[in-house]
C-alpha cells in the first residue's frame, strides 16, 4: 500500500511539470505582450524566435557530457609499408 501511495504522488508530480506545446506557445506569447510587443507583426516573432532559441540552447547546456560520460574516439595510426 505504501508502494502503490509513493508511486501515485511520484507520478503526479511528474505530470505536474509537464506542459504541451500549445500551453508554452500560449506563456511565450504573452511573456512578448508583457515586453510591449503586439501580435502579427515582425518584432513580436522574433521576440518569439528568441525565446524558442533560448530554451534550445538552454537545453543543449543541460544536456552536454561531463568528463566522464564523454565520448572519446581511440586513434591507432595504421603504417603501410610501400611495396617493393
């Protein structure tokens, strides 16, 4: 019972967290407005462009190897000798 209790809050608050795509489009938009910006013209899409380039960068940040999980590539020089 204890399980199935830790399982179903682990679950919620991972559902929680999560936001669609129409909800982020929605935050962005009115992060844009707050800035002054008014829909449908070329300034209030780049406001959008550059928030959407933040969060990738952002992501791409997080996601980067340390040091040890690093991918390394092994360099072993093949010598062939010229024929005779």
């Amino acid at each position: 019972m204890k399980f199935r209790t830790v399982l179903l809050l682990l679950t919620a608050a991972v559902v929680a967290g999560c936001v669609s795509s129409e909800e982020q489009r929605a935050r962005d938009e009115e992060k844009c407005r707050t800035y002054g910006f008014t829909k449908r013209n070329d300034a209030f899409a780049e406001c959008l462009q550059r928030i959407e380039l933040d969060r990738r960068a952002e992501f791409r940040r997080r996601s980067e190897f340390d040091d040890w999980g690093r991918p390394f590539v092994v360099y072993r020089p093949i010598v062939v000798a010229p024929r005779p």
